[in-house]
C-alpha cells in the first residue's frame, strides 16, 4: 500500500467518524511500521440492569472485546442502573452491584480501571454514615484505590478523574493533586486522562454535561501540553471528537446505547441513543504520544 492508498482509506474512515487519531494522518502514514505501545479497551456507561437481558449482553460484548487481544481495559464509568434516583432502596443498590460483579469474572485476569459515574452513587441512604452511602462505597465496588488516582504502563501516564462535584468539576483538593501529578512528570511524557464527563467536546452543546471549569483544565494542559495528550469520556452516550492545544477530547459512546433499550424517536436505529449506536472503543497508543481511538458498534 502506497502513501496515497493509506491517505485515502485514512479519509474514508474519518469521514465515517468511527477512527480518530491524536496525530495527523500524514505522520501516520509516515510511521505506518510503528506498533503501539498499548491496546487499550475503553467501556463507557455500561448501565448494567437486571432486565432486557442486558448482563448476558454485555458479558458477549466483553468476550468479543477479549478477542481483540488488548492489554487492559478503562471503565468510565455509570456501571450500573440507577443507584442516583431519590427512591432507590438498598436492596437494588446491592443486587446491581452484584450483578456487576458477576459481568467482571468475563475479565477475569485484567486490569479494568474505573472512574466514578454519577448514576453510581447511592445519595438516599438512610444516613451520610451509611456504609453505602457516596462515592466511597463505589470506590470499593469498583476496587480503585481512590475516587481519582493515576498509573504508568509502557511509558504512558494514566490519570483517572472525579467530577462528581457541583457543576461538574473538580473539587480543590483532586485540581491541586492533578497540577502536581502533571508537573512531576518528565517532559513529553504522553498522558491519558479519563474522567466520565467531558472536559471538552462538541456534544455538550445540545446535550450539557461538560465540565463547566474545563476553562481552568485547558488553561493547565495548555502549560502541560507536551504531556496531555488524550482526555476520554463518556456520559453523554454520544460519540465526539475534538482537538484543542495539542490534546485530542474522546467522547466515546455508551456500551448501553440507549440503557440497553431500543430506543426511541430520536434514534437513527435500534438501540441508538439518537446518531449513536451501542459500543465501545479501542484505543491504540504510541510511544511518540500519538493515539488511534476506534469506536465499534456492537451488535448485541
């Protein structure tokens, strides 16, 4: 394949809006016998129910993820199906829990990284001391060691965020800790980070949901911007990118499309939440910071 040939295929799959790459198409052409570093999974808003057989669903969709051969995989979060509403009982906060847990023993000798979405926590506890009450108890469901926290894998910076504060943004405490953890770092050091909001995305314009400090956040890249390479997300159940600085934005689609129904009238097809169907993506990540994130729909 010559570099026209790869130019043109490269053209056709953007233009489907299924590949996007933190590099431009020309350097990838130009570095076509470069391997990544990692082969990421990235799961967004599983939304996991007991009904419309969405756990023998999903189990098939980690199965055909497996078959990807990847190196470990990234949750962003909403993992279950509802624990945020008001009447939501104790009983159902642990059967869906439970039933995530029996979903995970699909990865079972993976690495799955989590970040708290803000259907995970269960508010209506009786009482704040509650053992289920907040984010702690999802921190230990999902078993990460803190509500946002980071970790390095061949060469790349992982940085897993919270904002599940008001308005969608990070609170002193976690800003301060991300300013440190950016500035420690050696120079060009390429770093993903996850939150299950977007920080920056094209979506939000008509769906909300963004990080309402991303003003604060892209000011920090910017100063930062030979190490921030990616920023995922999820949430809005819609697929979006956005390049900004030097960062790429990934807001992928829901695993549940339209919470694992079929939809309704503003849907392009079954399952779809509106022009997106149910999915998940798999990132590719290179040693020079360049990434490769493809979203495929699944068929369950």
């Amino acid at each position: 394949m010559n570099r026209r040939e790869i130019l043109k295929g490269a053209g056709i799959l953007a233009a489907a809006g299924l590949v996007t790459r933190g590099s431009s198409v020309a350097n990838a052409a130009e570095n076509i016998n470069a391997k990544p570093v990692l082969k990421v999974a990235h799961i967004t808003d599983v939304h996991i129910r007991p009904d419309l057989d969405a756990p023998q669903k999903f189990k098939k969709c980690l199965e055909t993820i497996k078959a990807e051969k990847v190196d470990f995989f990234l949750n962003g979060g909403d993992s279950i199906f509802d624990a945020s509403y008001d009447n939501v009982k104790r009983e159902r906060v642990t059967e869906l829990w439970s039933i995530w847990d029996d979903c995970m023993k699909s990865l079972k000798g993976y690495e799955v990284h989590s970040c708290i979405g803000n259907h995970d926590n269960w508010w209506a506890a009786p009482d704040h001391s509650d053992a289920m009450y907040g984010k702690d108890y999802v921190v230990k469901r999902l078993g990460i060691p803190n509500r946002y926290y980071s970790f390095s894998k061949s060469g790349w910076h992982f940085i897993i965020l919270d904002g599940n504060n008001p308005s969608i943004t990070l609170d002193d405490e976690q800003f301060n800790w991300l300013k440190k953890e950016l500035e420690q770092l050696p120079a060009n050091s390429p770093v993903l980070l996850m939150s299950h909001y977007p920080i920056l995305g094209v979506t939000p314009y008509w769906e909300g949901g963004m990080h309402s400090d991303y003003k604060k956040l892209k000011a920090l890249f910017y100063q930062h911007r030979d190490k921030v390479k990616v920023c995922l997300s999820g949430h809005n159940h819609l697929l979006d990118t956005a390049s900004y600085n030097g960062t790429q934005y990934f807001c992928n689609g829901a695993m549940s499309g339209f919470w694992w129904g079929k939809g309704d009238e503003k849907s392009a097809g079954e399952g779809y939440y509106e022009e997106t169907p149910p999915g998940y993506a798999i990132l590719e990540l290179y040693q020079d910071g360049s990434v490769k994130n493809v979203y495929k729909p699944h068929p369950f």
